[in-house]
C-alpha cells in the first residue's frame, strides 16, 4: 500500500476539560507531521457527550492535563461509559499519549489536594496523592534521559503538579529525571510506560520540544493498523533540536 493511502484516526480526549499549558500542541504537531508525509491525519474529538463507539475506531489516544476539578468532572464521564473502552484499547497496544492529570488517571487512583479521592483506571501501577494545599507545587522546566528501542534520548519539557506520584514494583518508567522533579521529586523517575501508552509530566507541549516522541506514535500506530513494519521519512528537526539545545543548556 502507498503512504499517500495511510491515514490516522487520533482521539483527542476532552479537549474542552483536560488541556493545560499548551497540550493542544501536541495535536498539531500529530496532524502537521503526519501531513507532511502525505499521512491524512484525522482528529476525533471526544467530549462527555461523545458516544464510547467514536473512540473505539482511533488508532492514537491523546489526553491533556487538568486541575483538580475538571479531573473530576472527567473521570464521573469516564467511569461511566468510556474507562472500558479505553482500558481495552490500551491493553491491545494502540499508542497513547497521557500528560499531567490524564497520566494520574492511568493509575489506581489521585487523592486531589483537598482530599477527595480519584479512581483512577488502574492501568498503570501506579497512585498519586497530593500533599495538601499548603505544599509546594511542582513547577518548572524539567529534562530527562530515557532509552527506547535501543536508542537514547533526552527529551525537556515544563511541568506543573500538586500530586506526587508513586509507581508499583511491576512499572517502568518512561524516564528518568535529570533536572527537575517528574513523579514525586524524590526518586528520579518521570512517568510511566505501560505496552504503547505513555504517562508523562511533560507538558510543554511535549511534541513540539521533543519530535521523536510524535514519530514513535505515529509509527506505533501506523504499524499497529496496516500489519507492518513502517519506516517513516525523515523531516527536517533542526529548528526543533535547535530550540531543545537551547532550552537544556540554559537550565
Ligand atoms: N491536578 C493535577 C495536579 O495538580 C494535575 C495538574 C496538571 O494536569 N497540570 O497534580
């Protein structure tokens, strides 16, 4: 099959709830390098009100950050009709991308900063908790080292969480930190990889800073949907690696 045939379903999760700090980005980083490899990229959006079968047909989950409250409001929708879903299409290795707030869903659950307790989907071993309104927040420019598929990468972005999080013995990371504080600020580790689906803290946005990332989904994807191995065709990232130098040097 030609590449110009290919095309790529993308779920955007609750786009008007969970999209913090520039996560929107990293959808159209999704489309436009998709486009430029003449891969029609197709964004579903999929709100409270969209029925669970609009998401069944994605080959790419995307979900963004949040505040406590809106976390909330999602996770009522969740729970009712759409965790199921995603739980399986997570378990049958169709990649995702979950920043901040949609990473403390993967786990078992996010105890918010006034107490109230999350249920996450219980995906990722993992649970979060914040310490209280009174503790000091997360924030700043992070960047972290991680290997994948036998190659080394070092990836930056900007992350601002309440919550702490804690990964079970059976959890890989996605990274490790090398400035900043990803998970809980103690213990190195940044996020979570579980089969195809990332938990990260980066918001950033994170595609934009870090292009290889969108390719390994797309590629994921791609592969996952036509049956075999894809090779994509390189794009011109100097202006991106450029910026990303930049911002690791200063910190
Ligand atoms: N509300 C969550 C926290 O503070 C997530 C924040 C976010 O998504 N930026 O930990």
């Amino acid at each position: 099959m030609k590449i110009e045939n290919f095309s790529i379903n993308i779920a955007w999760l609750y786009p008007d709830l969970m999209s913090t700090y520039g996560d929107r980005g990293n959808i159209i980083v999704l489309e436009k390098r998709l486009s430029w490899r003449g891969i029609k990229p197709v964004i579903k959006k999929i709100f409270i009100s969209t029925p669970r079968e609009e998401l069944e047909n994605c080959d790419l989950i995307f979900m963004g950050g949040a505040q406590d409250r809106q976390q909330e409001i999602v996770n009522r929708d969740l729970q009712k009709t759409k965790a199921t879903t995603l739980k399986k299409m997570i378990n049958q290795g169709i990649p995702g991308l979950f920043i901040c707030g949609a990473y403390q869903f993967m786990g078992r659950y996010y105890k918010a900063a006034d107490g109230t307790v999350i249920s996450g989907l219980g995906l990722f071993d993992l649970y979060t908790e914040s310490p209280g309104l009174t503790f000091k927040r997360l924030i700043g420019n992070i960047v972290v080292k991680l290997a994948q598929d036998g190659k080394k990468y070092i990836f930056t972005g900007f992350e601002n969480h309440g919550g702490r999080t804690y990964l079970g013995k059976s959890a890989k990371p996605f990274a490790q930190v090398i400035k900043g504080y990803g998970n809980n600020g103690k213990d190195k580790t940044e996020g979570m990889i579980y089969k195809k689906a990332i938990g990260t803290y980066l918001h950033g946005p994170i595609l934009p800073k870090n292009p290889e990332l969108a390719d390994w989904l797309i590629e994921k994807a791609l592969e996952r949907k036509y049956k075999k191995k894809i090779y994509l065709e390189k794009l011109d990232d100097r202006l991106e690696n450029k910026a990303r130098e930049f911002i690791i040097n200063k910190l």
